[in-house]
C-alpha cells in the first residue's frame, strides 16, 4: 500500500478506539501476528499487519497487509 492509500480509509474498517481495534483482531484470531495500529485523518484506528506470513494466514481479507 501507498502512502496515499493509507489516507483513504473509506473502504477501510476504522474503530473509535484502540481498544476496538485490538478487539477485532484478537475476534479475527491474528492477534499473535506482528502488526501495528494506524491513525486516519479523521482521528479513526485501524490495523494494519506486516509481512508475508500475515499475507498467508488470511489477514488481507479483513485488514490493511503489508508485506
């Protein structure tokens, strides 16, 4: 993903907190993958997950992957 990808979170699920964010992947089981939480221009959070092993276990289908 882009930079300008990133600044575009209409098509992105964002959560209203941190806390909602890290509700969603621990529900999605992706907990124990390396990813971090992003901030939107709008002030929303949303997760995005880091490398190929995300990409293999699915995470792509649910939330932001970068590998």
């Amino acid at each position: 993903m882009t930079a300008e990808q990133f600044t575009c979170t209409r098509y992105l699920r964002t959560y209203a907190s941190k806390a909602n964010a890290k509700k969603a992947v621990e529900k999605a089981g992706f907990s124990d993958l390396p990813h971090v939480f992003a901030v939107s221009d709008c002030g929303r959070i949303f997760p995005v997950f880091i490398g190929e092993r995300c990409a293999q276990e699915g995470t792509h289908f649910n939330f932001p992957t970068i590998h």
